[in-house]
C-alpha cells in the first residue's frame, strides 16, 4: 500500500497536461486536444468512481477492485479503513460477550434498564429469580413485569442510596434485594440477590432477644420485689448481709434495666415509620428531661444548659423522648465530674430543626465513631460497666431516628468533648407552634 502524496499528483496533472499541449501543437489544433484530454480525464475519473460505488454497494469480495492512478490510494483507504472497523468490531464483540459470560457467572440476577425503564438486557438468573423470559421480554418495561406496590413507588422516587426488599414475584416465601446503580448516561443496572436466609436469620434473632428478654423479665421483677422488701427491714444494715444486698440490687436493676431496653430495640425493629404522626411537645419532652437529669447529675454536679426553641414536630412522643434521655444520660454518664453539656433544640436556616447535646468529656477516637451504634458496642468496656452502661443506648437511639427520616450525627476529639446531633426533616416540623411564639 503507497502512501497519498500531493506532488506525485501534481506532477502526474502537469505532465498530463504538457502531452496535451505537445500533442495539440504538432496536430495543429491545442485547444480541441486540450478539450478532448480533459473529457478523457472526466469519463476515467468517473469510471473509477462508478468502480467505487458498484465494490461498496454490490461487492461481494472484502478487498476493493484494483483501480488505476490516484484512485489506487482512495480504493486502499477504503479498504484500510474496513479492516480497522473489522478489528474493533471483533474487540468490542470479545468484550461484549466477556462482560456477558463474567454476569452470567454472577450469584446474582442482573438487569440492564434505559432511560424509559425499558429492559436492554438481562443474565440467566434474572428470569429463575425474577420471572423474566429472554429474549421475549427485550423492551418490556420493567414496571411492567415486577408490579409489586413499594418497586413502583422505588423506582418512581429515583433514589437508590438504599437497597429494597421485595418477595420474589416467583420462587415462593423468598425474599430479593434490589439495587440500582448507575451504568451509562442512559442506562442503569438493576441487581437482585435472594437474601432470603438473611432474612430468616435476622428474623430469629429478633424473636429470640424479644423472646428472652420477655422471659427474663418476669424472674427478675419476682427478684426486684423481693430485694426491696428486704431491704425495708431495719436489721439488714446492722447485719453482714447490707453490702450483698446493696450488690444484689444494682445488679438486679442493671439487669432489669438491660432488659427493658432490649425490648424496647426488638419493638423499634418490628415497626416501620410511625402509621399515625402525632404532634410532639419537644419544649415539654425537654423541660421533663432537665428535671430528670437532676437526679442523674447529682454526684458528678455538671454544669448543663438547655436552650429550648418552641417548636414541635410530628411523630412517636415516647420514641422522640427515648432518644432525648439516651443522648443525655450518656453525656451525664461519660463526662468527668464539674464538666459542661450543653442541650439544644433550635430551628435551622433552612427549615429544619437541629436537636444537639455536647459535652466536655473525654471525647471518641475516630475508629470507634463508625460502630459505636452498633447493639453492645462500648468503647471502653470496663468504664461502661462502671457507669451501668448496656451498649444498647446509641442503638436505639438510632432505630428510633430513622424511623423519624433523620440520622445520628456524631462529631468528637480526644479531650476535647464530643456532640451527638440529629436534623428532623421540616416536613415533620409543626411551624404554627414556632410562628405563633414569636408573634
């Protein structure tokens, strides 16, 4: 194959033309040969241009007809051209069915949607999990096929951050996660996986805390009522059974106590968002909790303020208030004595409400923050149960916020002091209340 050159062409067009003119001079005649030779060299370019077309449009053969002059170097472009785009075709083709053999070998059901919700394409186990038929269903609409109430509420709301769980539209008492997730400009990736042992499992651990704690419950009041009888007796103090006693009870109560809020998280867990939202006096809540955080500061004597805006909310009144007292108490309980918490409820510039309790405690290493919610997660084990600490506080708190659509926030430095806040959203915020006040 010669590469183009523009002088070999020139020279090629001036020599042409110098024969004409020699020829045109010895015949007598230039200006008809020069007219004669240019449409000769019309009808030759249009003879190779109709050689062109009949190779693109009829040809049979992959390699162009064998042309003539310049013509030579646009029939080898062309064909030079062709076998680039045979090459990449046969990339893309290899990469197309590695990425299909490398879904199919996928564990789970996967589904690729266009921008209308179209399916592009799906693997195998999306039509044993998900009942699809390919290549029958290639541009059903997906909302078409899966019909279940909270998918189409899923996908009509396009916020994917959390996965959902749907029973299977086709194996029995199964239960598929689904997630989406961005794939091209126009197309996203729907992934389904059976997490149906999950669920079983997460579903007997539930009934097995509540079922526990239930039954534990009822020995330990038996023991609790019998401890404090006893300890209304005046003798106990003079004989060697008041410091065992005195034991016996904080162990009791700690007890009692641990259970009370174990089921108090399995109750949390087997409810969703509040059916009916009730209007919540969170000023009341506050002033109710800073007279009960009198009695929890008595030994240590902090300093704490509450600085109250008027505003209510709408939700669970005793949910709200079990997250108000566990963020307190905690600050009470893990901040050295004659220290600072300061307790805030105020309205954002933004229409949201900010509730915020920071203390001048020893503060949380980073590596603890991101667990510290998780259920019996203490970072210091033998502190925390110096202070009568279960673990379970910031667990709730957590289950009751995001039954409220807010989450924990948790901010803290070593020796500096830590600030446990969380933001309800304004859709949740009564501003009759606030508005009405400052009037």
């Amino acid at each position: 194959m010669h590469h183009f050159s523009w002088w070999r062409l020139g020279w090629s067009l001036l020599l042409y033309g110098a024969i004409l003119a020699v020829v045109g001079v010895v015949v007598g005649a230039p200006l008809l040969v020069l007219l004669a030779g240019a449409l000769g060299l019309v009808c030759w370019h249009y003879w190779q241009l109709y050689l062109l077309v009949r190779w693109l449009w009829n040809g049979r053969q992959f390699t162009p007809p064998r042309g003539s002059g310049t013509w030579q170097f646009a029939f080898d472009g062309v064909y030079f051209l062709q076998r680039k785009n045979l090459k990449r075709r046969k990339e893309l083709g290899k990469l197309l069915k590695r990425f299909r053999e490398g879904t199919e070998a996928l564990p789970d059901a996967v589904v690729v949607i266009n921008e209308e919700r179209d399916i592009v394409w799906c693997n195998k186990l999306a039509t044993t999990m998900l009942g699809f038929r390919w290549p029958d269903d290639h541009g059903q609409r997906i909302d078409n096929l899966l019909r279940r109430p909270e998918f189409l509420a899923y996908i009509k709301k396009q916020q994917f951050q959390e996965p959902l769980i749907i029973p299977s539209p086709v194996l029995p008492m199964a239960s598929v996660e689904i997630r989406v997730i961005p794939y091209t400009a126009n197309e996203t990736l729907m992934v389904a996986r059976d997490v149906t042992r999950l669920q079983q499992l997460e579903q007997m651990r539930r009934d097995f805390v509540a079922n526990v704690s239930h039954e534990l419950r009822t020995p330990l009041t038996v023991l609790r009522g019998y401890l404090e009888m006893i300890g209304e007796d005046p003798r106990l103090e003079q004989g060697p059974w008041g410091k065992p006693h005195k034991m016996m009870t904080d162990q009791v109560g700690r007890m009692y106590s641990l259970v009370e809020q174990l089921l108090a998280l399995s109750r949390l867990e087997a409810r969703g968002e509040p059916e009916s939202l009730k209007d919540v006096d969170v000023p009341a809540l506050m002033r109710k909790l800073e007279s009960d955080s009198g009695a929890l500061n008595s030994d240590k004597q902090h300093q704490i303020h509450f600085d109250i805006a008027p505003l209510h909310m709408r939700g669970d009144s005793e949910q709200m208030m079990s997250a108000f007292a566990n963020l307190v108490a905690n600050a009470i309980h893990y901040t050295p004595a004659g220290g600072t918490i300061e307790v805030s409820w105020k309205k954002l510039a933004d229409g949201r409400a900010k509730f915020a309790v920071s203390d001048t405690g020893d503060g949380i290493a980073p590596e603890h923050i991101l667990r510290i919610t998780e259920r019996f997660y203490r970072v210091d084990k033998a502190r925390s149960r110096n202070t009568g600490g279960s673990g379970l506080g910031l667990s709730i708190v957590k289950h009751v916020l995001s039954r409220h659509r807010s989450k924990l926030e948790i901010t803290s430095r070593l020796g500096k002091g830590s600030t446990f806040s969380f933001v309800i959203p304004k859709e949740l915020l009564v501003n009759d209340v606030l508005s009405a006040s400052n009037q």
